[in-house]
C-alpha cells in the first residue's frame, strides 16, 4: 500500500476541502464505471479509495500521522462494479430504458450495409444491415408449490412490460425458462431477444425436495405410534391417507409411491418419504405419570447403549 | 437478489434516495408481489449511482444527464461487441477484406 498522502497528490498539511478535492478529481478520473474499456482503472480507483478512507477519517489520519497505524488495513472490501454486468444480459434493461429510451441503434447500423449519407448523398451500395435484440434475464421467486404443481405467474418487467409465465410442473430451483422473443427488440427489421427467467424456489415450511422425492416430518402421538393409526398426511397434491403401523417410532420413514414431483423429462412421479415424530402430550397428567412409572420398574431399555453412546 | 432494505443497508443510503431514484426510473428492480426485488446488477447500479452522488457530487441535475449517457455508453459497448463477435465468426478471407475495406476508409478529421 502507497502513501495515502502521495496517491491522493496532496501534502501532509493539507485540510479536509483540500483532500476531498482531490479525491474527488481523481475519482473522476478512475472510477471503473465511468471508464469500462480502461483495464487499470479498477486497481487505480480503489487505491484512491483506501487513501480516501484513511485520510477523510480525522481519527485514522491522526493515527496515520502519529505513525500508530500504516496504510494496509484501509482498503474497503471488493465490490462488484457496475461495469461488470453492464454488457452482460441483466444489463441490457438499462440500454434502452428509462432516461435513455431514446437510443436509436437503428441509427448506429444504419451506417453498415451504405445507408450512411456523405455530404448528403448516399454512397455504397448493398443489403441494409440487421441485427438481432439482444437477450435479458431476469429472475423470478416462485413458492414452493407452484414449482412442483405447474403455475402461470404474470411478472412485471422493469421496462413495464408484463408477460405471463407458464412454470412447468417440476421446476426446480435455479431452473432457467427461455421466453423467446421477450428479450429486446431487433435492429433494422431483425428478430428480437429471448428471455431468460431464471427461478428461485422458495423453500417450504415442511416440505423438501430432493432430486423428484419430497420429504416430510409428520408429527404422531404416542397413542398412534403404539397402537397404530389411520390419518392424513399433506401431499404437494393434496391430502393422501396415510397407515401408521403400529409400534413406529420417531424415524420410522413411510412411503407414499408416486406421491413425490414429476419429472419434466421422463416423466416419472417421484415418491413421498414420511418420517414419524412421536410427540408426548403438553401435559404430562397423573395417571400417565404413574403408569409409566409403574411401568418402567420391570421395562429397562438402554437406548444409548443401542446408539453406541454408552 | 436483495431486498428493499438489503439494498439500501449494504449501500448506506436514506430509504428516500432509493425510493426517488426508482422513481426516476435510474434503477429499474423488478417486482415480486409488490416487493422490489434486486438482482445483483441492480445493486451494482445503486453503489454506482450512490459514488456518483457522495463521491462526485454529481446533483439530480447532473445525473440525469451523465446516467443516460453511460447508459448509452454501455449500450454501444455491448453492440459493438456483438458486431465483433459476428465478424469473428466470419471466414478468414472476408475478415481480411474487411480489414483492408477499413483501412481504405478514411478517418474523419475535424
């Protein structure tokens, strides 16, 4: 790390305004937006930026002054710059709207192809040029049931546009959906863009997926998983009867056969696993308290032993 | 993805200097059930467009000229290498013609 004093170009007694000043000029000259072609710029800037810190903090440059700290330490963390994503697909809703939507790119390829006017007269000859929009994306949250039902969902688009979105029944997370010709629009007559949707499923508050099975914790009481029970459990598609067998315990895992998430591409149905969780009763009440102890006396089981933990 | 409040503690700004610049249409978050929802371009934008204003003291004035033209800026740049790429992906020969139709093009001096 440099000399704040000599990265910023001041001397060591120069005032706030002064420092700022300069800064301020050099920011111009180096901040890695404002310059997207200059390579050097980045590194440039966040040196200036680290001096900058250290310099406009009365107490650091005290410190710095008084020899107490060095310059290391004062650089801010990395940060992804604007430029970055400018050109790539998520940028280009920043190329022709809002303030800028008076960009004529129409204009610029005009030029290819001899529509270009010297001195007010055509010259060269040949096909006027084309070129397709380019393509956006975009992302969309989604709940979880939607992804593994099938949903349409309208979204807003930043230029105000809303299209309707078919989620295809088994999107999983992260899944990108190709929209054609949503994107943006072609140049002299050429095709559109696509769109592209990427989707974020929203986790469930019981269910999970894994690959096309989805996993659920049923809560059973202990009079259910001793003598066994016939209930209704929560499918993605609804209720489905569900057997206790008697003498489950909490991990015991049922399976629910083509009960799961279809698969898009083979078109297979998934399973449901069920795992039992035996839950007491809130209240531990007298007569059960006295039965168990009753009980207990004459049904020793080692469970820990069991788990390897004794 | 980022959140209203994501956006505006990260980048330490007031929740109106957001809400005025969305406004403006500088930053465009897309929307989810009425919430703004930020990709990371849009926050990338933000801490640009927060340099702009702390940084280079550009007032709204300013910004709306400068934002518009580095809009364009990054526009043409994303153009330009499309028209790049394509050019690329042409035959040796017509790139070699090309380079010499460039060469024989004049540049214009004021």
């Amino acid at each position: 790390m440099k000399d704040p004093y000599e990265v910023l170009g001041v001397p060591r007694d120069a005032d706030e305004d002064r420092i700022k000043k300069a800064y301020r000029e050099l920011a111009k000259k180096h901040h890695p937006d404002l310059h997207p072609g200059d390579k050097s710029a980045l590194a440039k800037f966040q040196e200036v930026q680290g001096a900058y810190d250290l310099l406009s903090d009365k107490e650091k440059r005290r410190r710095f002054d008084a020899g107490e700290i060095d310059a290391s330490g004062a650089e801010r963390p990395p940060r992804n710059f604007y430029r970055a994503y400018a050109d790539g697909s998520e940028g280009a809703k920043y190329h022709g709207f809002g303030e800028s939507a008076d960009i004529d790119l129409d204009d610029l390829f005009g030029m290819f192809g001899g529509a270009a006017r010297a001195g007010g007269r055509r010259r060269g000859g040949g096909q006027p040029f084309q070129m397709p929009g380019a393509d956006v994306s975009y992302t969309l949250r989604v709940s979880f049931l939607d992804a593994a039902n099938g949903a349409r969902q309208r979204i807003t688009l930043p230029d105000g546009r809303s299209i309707d979105v078919a989620i295809p029944e088994g999107t999983h997370d992260r899944q990108t959906l190709r929209l054609k010709g949503q994107g943006q629009p072609g140049i002299g007559g050429g095709e559109p863009g696509d769109a592209y949707i990427e989707i974020h499923v929203e986790p469930h508050a019981f269910f999970t997926r894994k690959d096309n099975d989805v996993h659920v914790e049923i809560p059973v009481t202990l009079d259910e998983a001793i003598l066994g029970a016939k209930t209704e459990v929560p499918t993605v598609s609804g209720l489905v009867n569900l057997t206790v067998p008697k003498g489950s315990n909490t991990g015991t895992t049922l399976r629910l056969k083509g009960r799961g998430i279809l698969d898009a591409r083979t078109k297979a149905r998934g399973d449901q696993y069920v795992k039992l969780k035996v839950v007491l009763p809130d209240q531990i009440d007298d007569e059960l308290r006295s039965f168990i102890e009753t009980w207990s006396k004459t049904h020793k089981y080692d469970v820990r032993r069991k788990a390897g933990m004794a | 993805m980022a959140d209203f409040d994501e956006v505006i503690r990260s980048c330490r700004i007031e929740r109106i200097e957001l809400e005025t610049w969305i406004e403006r249409r500088w930053v465009l978050p897309a929307r989810d059930d009425g919430n703004y929802v930020f990709s990371e371009t849009d926050v990338a934008r933000v801490s640009l467009i927060c340099d702009l204003t702390r940084d280079l003291a550009l007032d709204e004035d300013a910004m709306s000229v400068v934002l518009p033209l580095l809009d364009q800026v990054y526009a043409l740049r994303s153009s330009l290498r499309r028209v790049a790429e394509a050019i690329g992906g042409l035959p040796e020969p017509t790139r070699a013609q090309l380079r010499e139709q460039l060469r024989k093009t004049p540049r214009r001096r004021p």
